[in-house]
C-alpha cells in the first residue's frame, strides 16, 4: 500500500514538474524570454554608442589641433575706414565732464571680394581635417559723407581688414589706399573686434572719394565666413572641392558644383542687415551675417556609425523575430544562449564598422564589416536550425536588414518613413506565417503536441 501510495505522489509530483516545464517553454513564456534578451542587447549597444562619441570627441580634439597649427575657421570683414575722435561726456554720478577716445566705422559704398580656394586633407594620428588656403582679394570704394563734427582726426583715419585667425596669414599681405601702397600694421584699432591688420590713410576729408584694396592668403579650417559690409557686396569664390555647403546668412544668387570643384557668386544689400554706413561707436562689427561657405566632409564617419548603432535595436528585434518564427512554424527549439550569441554577433557588426571605418572608406567598411557578420550568423544559424531553407532565409533577411541599413543612412530625409515601411512589413510576414498557430495551445514553440 505504501509503495502504491509512493508511485501515485511521485507519479503526481512528475506530472506536475511536467507541466510547469511545458509552462516555461510555452509560446507566452518565450516571448517574454526574447524580450528580457532583447533588453539585454541594449546593454551592448549602448556601449558601443559611447565607444563611437567618445572616439568622435577625439576626432574633434584632433581637429581642434589641427586648427591651433594651421589656423582655425575664418571670419574675413573690411575693408572699412576707422577715423579716430574725441567725444566729451558727462559722468552721471558725479556730473564729472571727460574727455573720451572714441573711432568712427565707415563701410565701404561697395565691396568686391574675389578669391580661388585651395582645399587638402591634414591628418594627426588616425584622424584627418578639411583645411583650405583661401587666395582673396576685397576692394571697396569709398565717399566720405559730410559728418559735422569738427573733432575727426581725418590725418589718423585708417583703413582696416578684420581676420579672426591672424596665424592663418601666409607670404605677403597687400594693402593700397587709392592705389598707393601702404606699410601695414596689426590691429583694427577697434576695441571689440581687434583681430585683423590696418594701414594709414592719409589726405581723407568729407566728401572724397577712394578705394581701398587688400589682397592676401588666409588659412583656415572647416569654413570660410565673409562678412558683406559694401552697401552693395559682390562676392565670387571658386575652388576644386566637389562638396561645399553654402550657408551663412545669405545664399549664393548663382553657382556651379561638380566633382570637379565650384563656382558660387552672392550679390548682397547692406540694408538687409539693418545697419547704415556708419556703426554706432563702440558697438562690435556685425560679422556674423556672412557668406559661408564650408568644407566638411558630407561623408561623417562617426556621424554616419552613431546613426547605425541608433538602427542596432530594430536591427536585434527583427532578427530575433525570425528565428522565433522558425521556432513556431518549424517546431524546432533554439535555446536562450543561442539567442543571445546571435545578438552579440549583430552587436559586433557596429564596433567592427567602426573601427574599419577609420582606416578606410565608409562604403567599404560597411561592406566588409557586413560580409563577415552575415557569414558568421548564417553559419551558426545553420547549425542551430539544422535546415537549409532557415538558414538561406536567415541570410537573405541579415543581408536584406544590412542592405535597407546602408539605404536609409544616405536617405536621411526618408529615414523615418522607410524604418515605418520595414516595421510594417515585417510585421505582416509575422502575421502571415503565424496565422495558423494557436497561441492558446500551452506547449513549446519546438514541441510537438
């Protein structure tokens, strides 16, 4: 009897233990399994998004290097006529009358600025920047308005050409006031905008007329900014890079991009910055409102990485997504580890494309970077599923997400749109494979009923 009543609680406890196993391996159990992995995946993930801004933090370091040798990004204002003065003030406090040095800001009635840009590649270490020598020339005339004052020091008046980067001038630096040369100093003489170089003009009085011309190389790095002073501004630029970015205040009226360089020309009103002739004393040079024109790489390798590895979840989901379905339709089981492993391998698709990426082109990292992931997935996957047709569809789909991958990081604009249109059909491929299963039915997607 006892024996009897032994094999029945054993019998009962096996029976148990059988069910909740089934339970465990059930459809709803593993789903919430690929879940917790999917969640862990992020984990690596988000350390390789680190990995890539912490090496373009670097980058930028070495740009920033690069700059400090060659010279930085570049401001170019002038020429403009400065005309010292004495101004006499009161002090509210102590009603204290002073006498003050004060300059006058004359801009020219029109500026032409021509120049040819030379553009190479520097490299420190494994990282390179765009730098250019820009060839300028800026001519501006000049008619001294009537200004009734009696205090111009029209004998101390100078001409002057605002440079933000001073190192960046290289060989000689011309300057001419109506055609003469001039021996030329440094400064502006301008208390907010000091960087630049200024010559003495001489014999000036209200109502003359003169042009100004300067002529130099100026070095500098990622953009060249052109302040368009001239109550009228023309300004033409020509150079053999094939990808520059017109930005800036205004846009050219007319240029020309090939992959053998361009030609922009702008044409500008002084008026749509909302300043005169004359600059209120004191107040610094409005040089922001230029013409830009940069020299960026449009190819960003880390720009281009980060916005991959920002891909890696959906990229890990729809993977896990096909092989769950061979578990479901196939009745063969894949287990947790297995998961796992493949989603490292899909992790390590973004640190490999990163680290070819700095040695290489970034068409060509993708590529190689992709071929050995697809090959190592594809060859696990065919021993895990123990069927070719899996495994041809396994590779068709790794290849397809790496393809549609490549596609929307060069289709920024339609990047949403076509990651909506993936999500949509692969969901209704799921919907499609899976419509004949019983969700309800309580056993292991690689278990027979």
């Amino acid at each position: 009897m006892s024996d009897t009543g032994d094999n029945q609680v054993h019998s009962d406890m096996g029976s148990e233990n059988s069910r909740f196993m089934q339970f465990l391996n059930g459809y709803g159990v593993k789903s919430v399994l690929i879940g917790l992995m999917l969640l862990i995946m992020l984990i690596p993930l988000s350390m390789i998004g680190s990995l890539v801004n912490e090496r373009s933090g670097r980058a930028r370091e070495a740009d920033m290097k690069i700059g400090e040798v060659w010279g930085h990004e570049q401001i170019v204002g002038g020429p403009m006529l400065v005309v010292p003065y004495e101004a006499v003030e009161k002090i509210r406090k102590t009603g204290e009358l002073v006498t003050l040095r004060r300059q006058l800001v004359l801009l020219p009635d029109r500026l032409t600025v021509g120049g040819v840009i030379d553009v190479e590649s520097r490299r420190l270490g494994l990282y390179s920047s765009n730098v250019y020598t820009a060839n300028l020339t800026m001519t501006g005339t000049f008619t001294i308005p009537d200004i009734d004052t009696d205090t111009l020091e029209w004998g101390k008046a100078t001409v002057s050409l605002f440079l933000d980067d001073l190192q960046g001038l290289q060989g000689d630096i011309v300057m001419t006031v109506d055609g003469k040369d001039t021996t030329i100093k440094p400064a502006t003489g301008l208390e907010h905008n000091p960087s630049g170089v200024h010559v003495q003009a001489a014999d000036l009085a209200p109502g003359r007329s003169f042009a100004a011309e300067g002529s130099f190389s100026l070095r500098g790095m990622r953009a060249l900014n052109i302040w368009p002073s001239g109550t009228t501004s023309d300004i033409q630029l020509s150079s053999a890079w094939p990808s520059p970015g017109f930005h800036g205040r205004f846009s050219p009226i007319s240029r020309t991009v090939s992959k053998d360089g361009f030609d922009a020309r702008w044409q500008t009103l002084r008026l749509a910055q909302g300043i005169g002739p004359v600059l209120s004393d004191g107040a610094p040079l409005p040089v922001m409102n230029t013409v830009t024109v940069n020299f960026i790489d449009p190819v960003n390798t880390y720009s281009l990485t980060d916005r991959s590895v920002k891909y890696g979840s959906l990229f890990v989901l729809l993977t896990f997504a096909v092989i769950y379905l061979f578990e479901v339709v196939s009745g063969s089981k894949v287990h947790p580890v297995q998961y796992i492993l493949i989603g490292l391998a899909l992790c390590l698709f973004f640190m490999g494309l990163l680290s070819l990426a700095e040695h290489m082109a970034f068409t060509m990292a993708y590529i190689v970077s992709s071929t050995l992931i697809v090959g190592l997935v594809t060859a696990y996957a065919c021993s895990v599923t123990k069927s070719r047709s899996w495994t041809v569809g396994i590779c068709l789909t790794q290849t397809a997400l790496l393809g549609f991958l490549y596609g929307v990081l060069n289709m920024e604009d339609f990047a949403l749109l076509a990651g909506t249109t993936l999500m949509f059909v692969a969901l209704a491929v799921a919907m499609y494979l899976t419509r004949n299963v019983d969700w309800y039915k309580n056993s292991a997607p690689g278990d027979k009923a």
